[in-house]
C-alpha cells in the first residue's frame, strides 16, 4: 500500500532506447521508479531537477513528478500517467490503435 505524500522524484525518457527512467540519489538514471531519489520539499525537488537537466546526453526532457511512499520506503506513483509510464512503452496496436488500422 502507498500513502500519498508531498513528495516529488524526476523521471524522463532515456535519450536512445526511449525507457521512462528516474533519477537517482547516486546522480543515475533506472528503469525503476523505487530506485529514484525522492525530494520532500521544494528546493530538494529543485536541486534535483538541476542536476538531472545537466545530463542532456543521456535523456530527454525530464521533470518533476509527484511520488508517493510504498511500504519499504520506496518511491511509487502518485498519479496514473506515472503508473502507466513504469509498465514500458506502449509501441504495439491495441484498443483504439488496433481498431483503426
């Protein structure tokens, strides 16, 4: 079970395969969102934010995004388009692709 908290991580895409990724506390990137670094206040988001947008070669358009806490402490997603985005890329036709081709 999550709680929802004021809390904040930074994700983006990785700049060649595409992957949502999250920043780390080690200045990284993972295809995991419990790996991310999770910012409790806004200047801590910021600080984040900063370090992650100077990594221009390695991913594209990164941003803050709300996070919640799991039950071991890890960052989880506070908002759908968040939990949509840890399940992969949605490059193959289904529902309302499948029917239109």
């Amino acid at each position: 079970m999550t709680r929802k908290a004021n809390h904040q991580v930074v994700t983006a895409n990785h700049l060649l395969e595409g992957d949502a990724v999250w920043f780390t506390a080690r200045q990284d990137w993972s295809r995991d969102i419990a790996d991310a670094a999770v910012a409790s206040h806004e200047e801590a988001a910021q600080a984040l934010l900063n370090a992650a947008s100077k990594q221009q070669d390695k991913v594209v358009g990164p941003y803050l995004a709300a996070a919640a806490i799991d039950a071991n402490g890890n960052a989880a997603p506070a908002h759908f388009r968040e939990a949509f985005r840890t399940r992969g890329p949605s490059n193959y036709f289904h529902g309302k692709q499948a029917a239109g081709a």
